[in-house]
C-alpha cells in the first residue's frame, strides 16, 4: 500500500545514515492518527448493521425472546404490562400480548439498530424489529393501538417522528385501547409534560416538583399529551388495570 502513497506521505527509508526532519515525524503521527480513526469509526457502523433472529417468543405486548436466547425490546414503544408475579396486569395487557405473538411467534426478524445505544439497562438488545414481509412490529403495534409511542433521546429522530404519525392516527380512529382509554375519567385530567424525558405526569402527581420550569409543558387532556408524543411516567401511573 505504501508504494502507491503520493511522495508527500512516503517515509523515507530508515536505513543508516538518512536523517528524518520534525516534518517526517509529523506526517507519520498523522498516519497513525488517521488509521486509528478509522478502525474506531469502523465498530459504530458494524453495529449498525441489521441482525437477524428467529422469534420463540412474546413477553408482553413490546418484548419478544429469540431461539438463541436474546431478548429484544422493541424500539419507541411501550405496551400495557403483563402480570409478571407482582402486580395486575394492565387494561390491554393481554391483547397486546396476543397481537404481537400472533404478528411474530415463529417468525424469521431483522434486528435494525434505531437506538444509539444498542440496549437498555436490563441488557436487553433495542431495535426496529422488521417481519419477512417488510413491517417494523413498533409501527404495527402503534398503528393498531395495541402500544404507544415511548421516545428516547437516543432514537432517531425520524424513527420517533414516524410512530407519532401513526399514533395519531390510531388515537383519531379510536383504535385498540385507546377506544377505552380515552373515555375514563383521566382522560380529561391536566397533565405536565417533561420536555427533557418526553414522560408525563398528573398535575397533582408530587413528582411534577421536581421537573425544572424550563422544562415543563402543560396539557389540558391525557390525549393532548399523547398527541404530543409524550409517555406516560412510571411514578403517579395513570393506566388501569385489566377487568
């Protein structure tokens, strides 16, 4: 490779008795640095490369487990909680849960990396989980109205402006969950958004204390939060449990 380098990077030979300037030095801290870029440059972009799994099985409405054991969250969404030994399971729970074991069980996926962090805190891998015929399960799963949309500073912006759209669109149509969802008493509540999470709280909720001023977004209705594409926050939760 060396020989095909313009003369300007060529380092000279370092046999006895060539004598090499601080001009030589620098040009070769400089190739050094550059090739040391690019190796580092080289790990982000092979992980952004799609995976792929077989899935065996759905925990819930927004984690499924794949036949080599790795368990996935599903990027940008939040579905309604499963009863996992602790508490009730919540209001569309287990509709969630049917509808996406029902969309992937068995099925061959593409892992496509979203999120620039590649997992959450549990360990579990994040991704934009794509069926053989081309549907990302997040927006098929929003889009149904069988989760809503859960941003993250680290997903792309354009991911997270995609499932807005199509949870507008299944507010508007009443779809899923949110035919019940967005006739309960909480529904006409106030809510306070936190521009710096993307989550929202009651009013009344003493959490909102701690939201500094400048973050702060008020909301006159639990749909104009969602609207918004902000999640509801796990302290003061405002969902129901299952009947």
């Amino acid at each position: 490779m060396l020989k095909h380098m313009p003369k300007l990077f060529r380092w000279p030979s370092l046999s006895a008795g060539k004598k090499h300037t601080p001009a030589h030095a620098f040009v070769l801290v400089l190739l050094c640095l550059l090739v040391l870029a690019s190796a580092v440059g080289a790990a982000p972009a092979a992980e952004q490369q799609a995976t792929t799994g077989k899935v065996a099985k759905c925990f819930d409405g927004d984690t499924i487990k794949l036949t080599d054991r790795r368990t996935v969250r599903l990027a940008g969404i939040d579905a309604p909680e499963m009863d996992h030994g602790k508490h009730k399971p919540q209001y569309f729970a287990r509709e969630a849960t049917e509808q996406l074991t029902r969309l992937a069980q068995g099925k061959e996926v593409r892992l496509v990396a979203v999120d620039a962090k590649g997992k959450d805190h549990y360990g579990r891998i994040v991704a934009d989980v794509i069926l053989p015929d081309g549907h990302s399960l997040s927006d098929t799963m929003v889009r149904n109205g069988a989760a809503f949309v859960y941003p993250h500073t680290e997903q792309s912006a354009h991911f997270q402006e995609r499932l807005r759209k199509l949870q507008h669109e299944a507010i508007a149509a009443r779809r899923g969950m949110w035919a019940h969802i967005l006739t309960l008493p909480a529904a006409k509540k106030t809510y306070l958004g936190n521009r710096e999470s993307m989550r929202f709280f009651p009013t009344d909720c003493a959490e909102v204390q701690h939201i500094k001023p400048r973050n702060r977004v008020f909301f006159g209705t639990l749909m104009d939060a969602f609207m918004a594409g902000y999640a509801p926050a796990r302290p003061c939760n405002i969902w129901p449990d299952a009947k």
